[in-house]
C-alpha cells in the first residue's frame, strides 16, 4: 500500500538555525511529491512540489527539498529557520494509479526558538 | 480570485443531529476533495471526485456520511446522525483541470464539534 512517513511529530530548533523534516514514501510507481505548510485556524498551502525533472526543488519562503529515489525520500530543509517558520508542514504524494488522489503524512510540528 | 470557499466555518451541533458542510470550489478546477484534521488520526482522505462523479470513497468512514457534488461549483458532505467522535476539523481542497499531478488548493476549514 502506498502511503506517507513524516519522522518526528514534533522538531524544534533555534532561529537561524537548520530546518530539517523528514518524509520517506512507499509507493509502487513513481510518485509525485509535495510540502504543504499549515499556520493556525488556517488550510494548508504549497510549499513546494517535484513531479519529474530536477531533483533538487525550491518552493516559497526560502525551503527546499530532495527527491532522491534510492532512499524514498523527500526531506524538507531551509539554511535558517525564521520565527515566522514556525508551523506545522506536511508531507504529501500524488499516486498516478487508482485517479491521482493525494495523500498526506501526519504532519510535523515545527517550533523555532528565539 | 477567490479561493476554495467552505461554509460554516465553526458548527457545534448535539450528538444525533444532521449536519451538513459545503464547498464552493475554485472555478476552472474540476477535482474536488474532502479531508478530516484531527489530532489523533491527522489528515484523511474521505472522498474525491473527478468531474463531479466521486471516484474513492474509501476514506468515507460509515454510512453515517455521505458526500455529492451536484455540480462543478458545489460539493457537500453531510453526516448523519452526528456523533462525538466526529468532531473534527473538515477541508475541502480542489485542483485545476488537467493538472492530475498538481497542487491541491485548500479552503480554510469547517470545525465541527458535536457535543
């Protein structure tokens, strides 16, 4: 079955420090991935998404992320983590079987300390 | 442009009762989802349609709820009756036409507590 593995509910760093958020996925056919950021009282929006090409993604607000095959991975980064950051960020993936539904792992909270 | 708009924002409703949640896609998409936020399970996928004709309901957890999108500016979930249990917070999220792979574009969230 396919599905979606955000390691870590919770990460909390310093500001200015490195962003980290794991996302590993299981899936038999080549996915499409995605981050999405959640802020409080708030829906969910795109942070950033690989589909095929480049490996290596930017999305908004300084994040990047790696596709990398081998390992199924997709790990959510950023240099410096900014106040602003804090938030809860989501992992996703599109199958291309069974209709392009999209599925979401269970988020991770991220905390930045002054 | 307006976004994904869904009504009510917050729902409080006393177990056993109906309640009904809508969505008004962005104009142009033709996929449409519905998912439940809750702390304990996160985000499930409950149903999705394609060009208004649902096509996995899957997630959809008992007959107790029930989905239908009349046309391609209007989805409703609706459950009945309510139970504790159902409390939650529930998005609806559409994607563009042929955009199969794209990003899912979310409204902002029906809370619903039953009491």
């Amino acid at each position: 079955a396919q599905s979606v593995t955000q390691l870590g509910s919770h990460v909390s760093v310093s500001e200015g420090a490195l962003v980290l958020l794991r996302c590993n996925y299981s899936s038999s056919v080549p996915p499409y991935l995605f981050w999405y950021v959640q802020y409080p009282n708030q829906g969910l929006q795109l942070l950033l998404k690989y589909t095929t090409g480049a490996t290596l993604v930017k999305g908004i607000n300084g994040f990047e992320a790696e596709f990398k095959k081998s390992e199924t991975s997709f790990h959510l980064t950023k240099p410096s983590a900014h106040m602003s950051d804090a938030a809860e960020y989501f992992c996703a993936v599109t199958l291309g079987t069974g209709g392009f539904k999209t599925i979401f792992g269970a988020g991770t909270r991220l905390f930045v300390k002054a | 442009d307006a976004g994904v708009i869904q009504s009510p924002r917050h729902e409080v409703t006393e177990m056993g009762q109906e309640v009904t949640l809508r969505c008004k896609p962005i104009s142009g998409h033709n996929s449409l989802f519905w998912y439940r936020q809750t702390m304990m399970r996160g985000l499930e996928l409950l149903i999705y349609f394609n060009n208004n004709v649902p096509i996995d309901d899957s997630g959809m957890p008992e007959d107790r709820f029930s989905a239908k999108m009349p046309n391609a500016s209007f989805s409703t979930l609706k459950i009945q009756p309510s139970e504790p249990r159902d409390s939650a917070v529930y998005f609806c999220a559409s994607r563009p036409r042929g955009a199969n792979t794209g990003e899912l574009f979310f409204g902002e969230g029906s809370r619903l507590t039953v009491l």
